[in-house]
C-alpha cells in the first residue's frame, strides 16, 4: 500500500520512519530543505512541496500545525480520487472533523498521543508510537472501511487503539493536557509577581524537582499553546472553571484552618492520582 504524508515534522517524519517497513511513503512538506531531510533519515521514499505527489496514494495523514489541516485538505482534493482515504493527527478534533468531513466524504479523524518537546523533521523518532494511545474519532459520516484501513495502519506502528466522538477526545484531552498548560503557565506566572526581589530570587535557586515537574508543561511552545487554546476553546474553559472551583474549595480550607478537610481531600487525590498513570 502506498501511503502520502503531509507535513514531515515530528509527527509526520515519525510516522515516515514507521511505515516505510511496511508501506511504500510519499511526503510532502512545506519547505524543500524539509523534504532533503526526510528523504536522507529515510522517512519516506519521495518527497515533494507539491501536493501533487499524492495523486497516488491510498491514504494520507495531513501531520501540518492545526491550523493548516482544513486549507491541506482544501488543496488536495483536487489531485485525489474519491477511493483516497484521508486522516489527520491534530490535536483537537471536532473543529477540524467537522471541517474536514464536509469537503472529504472518506475522512477519519485521528490523534496520536504521543511526541516530544522537540518539534520538526530532525526531532521525528523511530518508534515513537510504540505503546502509546492513538485516538481515532467516530461520528455518523465515519466511514467504517475507511475506519478499519487508518485502524490497520495505526495498529502496525504498535500504538493502543483508542475510539470515541470528536466532542468527547476534546473534552478528555482538556483535561490531561490542556488544562495543565494552563495551570502551569498560571504558576510560573504567579511566582513572577513575587515583589521582594530577595525572595523570588531565593525562590528560583532552591526550585527543584517539584517545581520543575509542575511548571515544565508551561514553558512549552507560545504558538502551539495558544492553537491549542483557540482550538479547544470550550472544552478548555470548561475545564478551567471547575479548576477554579477546586482552587477556591482549597483556598476555603486554608482559610478556615480546616486541616481535617484538606487532609481529606489530598488522601482523595493522591489515590486518585493512580488512575491516570
Ligand atoms: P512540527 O514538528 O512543527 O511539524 C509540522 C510540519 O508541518 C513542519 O515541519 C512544517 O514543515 C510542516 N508544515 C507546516 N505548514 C505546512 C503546510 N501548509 N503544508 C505542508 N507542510 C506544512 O509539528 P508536530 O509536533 O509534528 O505537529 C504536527 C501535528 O501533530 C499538529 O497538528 C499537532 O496538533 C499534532 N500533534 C502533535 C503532537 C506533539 O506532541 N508535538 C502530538 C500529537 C499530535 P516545513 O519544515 O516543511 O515547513
């Protein structure tokens, strides 16, 4: 089977490095050098920045930035025939499977979730998938043979197969990974406005392992982080706010020398904790 890529960068190129042993892969990205990159770490067999190179393929994974899925799938209709399936990776689904669906009958929305901090084709890992969820998403217009074909390919690369609606990927990802972008960009913040410049400076040289593991998602990318936040808007925000309602049920312990209840509520979360591990 012959599979196209679009966008060869830590997704895309990964996904390249994957399926080549199985499947013969197209690529194209937006810049040339890009496309000499993916070829050279053997992550596709042709590349191209024309989109025209996919005219053959069975099926594509558009692996560009959110915002450039829909115009993908805009401009490259025209070279595909009708058989040609098309999946994404992005991040946020239902913005981008409503989108898609409408201009692409044979479409299947998909998430990865896995990467790196890293971004671009240098940063593209063999293995990557291994053991990690992969989303597909289904809604009324899904395919099922379209379904079952992302599903064979998705299964070769080793990843845990994850099914659900497009509304309910972005509610869940809200949670375990929006929302902490958030948190965390809201600590690092917070400490910033420390005004004794002794302290915040004491403050930064004793921040260790703790600090570190709850601020390292809120130094993360700007861009990404605020695509992220434009995409999953509502979800994010809902999220938010019953963040905001736990935050004030703590502050309220605090306050009221409530040590009882506060104990309880951190036995309740160090338990619940185990459940996202
Ligand atoms: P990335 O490393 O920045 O790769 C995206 C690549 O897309 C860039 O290298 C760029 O290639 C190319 N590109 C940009 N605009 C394009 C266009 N209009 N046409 C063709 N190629 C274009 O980003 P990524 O982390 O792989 O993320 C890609 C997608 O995966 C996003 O939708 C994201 O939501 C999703 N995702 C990311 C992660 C993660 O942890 N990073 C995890 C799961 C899913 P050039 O170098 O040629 O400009």
């Amino acid at each position: 089977m012959r599979i196209g890529i679009v966008g060869l960068g830590l997704i895309g190129g990964s996904l390249g490095l994957d399926l080549r042993s199985g499947y013969e892969v197209f690529g194209v990205s937006r810049q040339e050098t890009t496309c000499q990159i993916a070829l050279q770490r053997g992550a596709v067999a042709r590349a191209s920045i024309n989109l025209d190179l996919l005219a053959t393929v069975e099926i594509i994974f558009i692996c560009t930035p959110l915002d450039a899925i829909v115009p993908t799938v805009k401009q490259l209709i025209s070279y595909l025939s009708p058989e040609t399936i098309i999946t994404d990776v992005g991040s946020v689904k239902q913005p981008i499977v409503e989108e898609c669906s409408r201009l692409w009958t044979n479409f299947v929305g998909g998430h990865p979730m896995a990467g790196t901090a890293e971004q671009g084709i240098e940063a593209a890992e063999k293995g990557l998938f291994v053991g990690k969820p992969y989303v597909l998403t289904k809604t009324l217009k899904t395919p099922y043979a379209a379904l079952k074909k992302v599903e064979e390919i998705v299964k070769s690369l080793g990843s845990i197969m994850y099914y659900s609606s497009p509304e309910e990927h972005d509610r869940a990802v809200a949670w375990i990974s929006h929302l902490p972008v958030i948190i965390s960009a809201a600590l690092i913040d917070a400490c910033m406005q420390e005004t004794d410049f002794t302290v915040l400076q004491l403050a930064q040289n004793l921040a260790s392992s703790g600090f570190r593991d709850t601020s390292r998602v809120g130094s993360g990318n700007p861009e990404l982080g605020v695509m992220m936040a434009r995409y999953n808007r509502q979800a994010l925000l809902r999220s938010l706010l019953q963040y905001r309602q736990s935050l004030d049920r703590l502050i309220n312990k605090i306050e009221q020398k409530d040590w009882e209840s506060l104990g309880d509520i951190l036995q309740s979360t160090q338990a619940a904790r185990k459940q996202f591990d």
